[in-house]
C-alpha cells in the first residue's frame, strides 16, 4: 500500500498555499519515499495502521515547514529531507496518541485508529513511529535539530497532560487553554519551523524568528480550529461540524460562551460538557450561544492576532520566494474561516 502526499488536496484547499507546494514539491516527493521505507516492519499491524492514517489526508504543513525554512536559511544539504520525514512520523504519533486520549471514533472524515485496531495497538504503533523519527534524526547528524525535536516532543507530551486535566472542565480559563495549544500544537509547528535555521548553522536571532513564526502560526492554526468545529462546513472540513462539542472538549469558543453567559447558559454547557448530556437540538443551542456571545468571531479574530505575530516574525528575512510563501502559509490558514 502506498502513502500519498495529498499535495493536490492541498492545492485544492486554498490557493495561498500554491507557492509553498511549488517550492517544496521536489523534496516532497522525496520525503513520501522516505515515509514508505520507514513505515516497513515485519510486524504486520504496524505498517496497516500507520498507512491508515497517512492515506486519510491532511495538507503535510510542518514537513513543508520544515523544507521552506531550509531554503529560506540558504541551507543546500540533503538533511532537511530526513527531518522534515521525521517531524511527520512525529505529528502522525501524536494524532494516534490523541484519538486515545480523546476517545475519538472519526478523524478527517475516517474511523480513527483505535476503532479499527484497539487502544493498545494504536499506541504502541504510535511509539514506534516516535522511535523511526528519532532514528532518521540521528541519521541527520545535528544535534541542534535532535535537541529542538527532543524538546518539542517533551512539550507536546506535556500539553497532552494538561489537556488530559482540562478534560470536561468549564473552569478553564483562556490563559489555561491557550498553555495547552501552545504546547500541544504551536510547539511541533515552532520545531518545523526552527529546523531550518539549525540544519543551515544560522544565527541564534534567525532560528529565534522562525521558533516565533512556527509557534503563533501554530496556535493561529489551532483557534481556527476551534472556530470552524462550530462554524465551518463540512464538506470542507473533512469532519462532522460538532464533533469537538460531542466529544466535550473544551476550546476556546466554549471557554468565552460559558465566562460570558448567564446561569441558565452556563448550566447548559455543565449538562453537555461536563456530563455529556447531549440531546438532538443541543449543537444548534450551543452553536446560537457562541453567536451571541461573539464566541467564534473572538476566537477567529484572537488567530488573526497570532497571525500577524507570525508575520512581523519573518521580517529579518529578505524578501523572495520562500518568506513570500511562508507569509502565504499564515493567510491560508486565516483564511480556511472564510
């Protein structure tokens, strides 16, 4: 079974990103034969459900993260194709962890995982996709790459705990959420992002831009998110508009429609929440609640914040093709609201 790198879904998602797919489409190609070799094993369910997951979509932004800040920083090895492989079999750990975690049963419009094959094997195949990123890692020979991935792998296990704590909790401030995406999202995006600078021996204020580029881009990423659960379109989506509600995860539309609301509001998202309570008509109120309370718009408009912080990031860079597609990446993902 092969692993396609869905560079057309991409493509077709939104424009903006046509000029990052046109500067990494050569080492793309390249890091899907490198997914293919390093998903083989002897145990059989490994390389099943490693290639469920991979072939279910998803645009392959921090790979391509990884690839542009190379050669923004001028980088001319071969080493950002290993890295930049390693950092997506580390996001695939994370998505099999997560689905654990949350106990989700869909993911980008598939079963997940752990529906097919169980908790326990989902897991462990996400360990071992964790053990063949540091692998190729070492492979790669640079220990400023292997301690920037070390550590964003400490921290997004990190932001799964705190999570895990924040779980059905409507005490949640937005200080607290906000830790949560930024460990648990905006730090593999500011990890992409960072490599670039270490693979080419840059200075530390350029690796220090693009860690600021990747993690407001990341959380930026994650408030959208948060944002089209509850008012995007499904089709474009991939996923049931409504499935972080159903699953009660606390994010940030909810968090400002439950600080905002009245008592009778708020014993709403207690009963669906926290208890999970969930009756037919219970999306439509929750979706009328946020509206009134300007929950999404907030949300939408909190991300754009981070998207400028993300672009001003870029600013030490001279100008050309690959800052001009790194900007580009930053008004895709706005504009996904849209």
């Amino acid at each position: 079974m092969g692993v396609v790198v869905p560079l057309d879904e991409a493509r077709a998602a939104g424009e903006r990103l046509a000029p990052l797919l046109e500067l990494v489409n050569e080492d793309m190609n390249a890091i899907n034969r490198i997914i293919l070799d390093k998903a083989v094993s002897h145990v059989d369910l490994i390389p099943k459900l490693t290639h469920h997951l991979v072939n279910s979509g998803g645009k392959r932004l921090r790979p391509m993260l990884a690839i542009a800040s190379s050669k923004l920083c001028g980088y001319t090895g071969q080493g950002h194709v290993k890295t930049a492989a390693a950092i997506e079999f580390m996001h695939t750990a994370t998505l099999l962890h997560d689905d654990v975690v949350d106990e989700s049963d869909t993911r980008r419009g598939h079963k997940t995982a752990r529906l097919i094959w169980g908790n326990q094997a989902t897991v462990l195949v996400g360990d071992f996709l964790l053990g063949q990123a540091f692998r190729m890692l070492v492979d790669v020979g640079s220990l400023a790459v292997l301690r920037i991935l070390s550590n964003a792998a400490a921290t997004i296990a990190e932001g799964e705990v705190m999570q895990l704590a924040a779980a059905k909790n409507t005490a949640t401030t937005e200080d607290a959420y906000l830790s949560i995406i930024d460990a648990k999202t905006a730090a593999l995006f500011a990890a992409a992002s960072e490599v670039g600078a270490a693979l080419a021996k840059r200075p530390a204020d350029e690796e220090a831009a693009l860690r600021s580029y990747g993690r407001n881009l990341g959380l930026a990423f994650q408030l959208v998110d948060d944002a089209l659960d509850y008012g995007g379109d499904s089709a474009r989506l991939g996923k049931s508009v409504g499935d972080d509600f159903r699953e009660g995860k606390i994010t940030l539309p909810v968090i400002l429609s439950f600080r905002r609301g009245n008592d009778q509001e708020r014993a709403f998202w207690n009963r669906t929440i926290v208890e999970g309570k969930i009756e037919e008509s219970d999306l439509q109120e929750a979706i009328r609640l946020m509206k009134r309370h300007n929950a999404i718009a907030d949300t939408l408009e909190r991300a754009r914040s981070y998207g400028s912080i993300a672009h001003d990031a870029l600013a030490i860079f001279p100008d050309g093709s690959e800052k001009t597609a790194l900007r580009d990446v930053i008004a895709f993902c706005i504009s996904r609201a849209h």
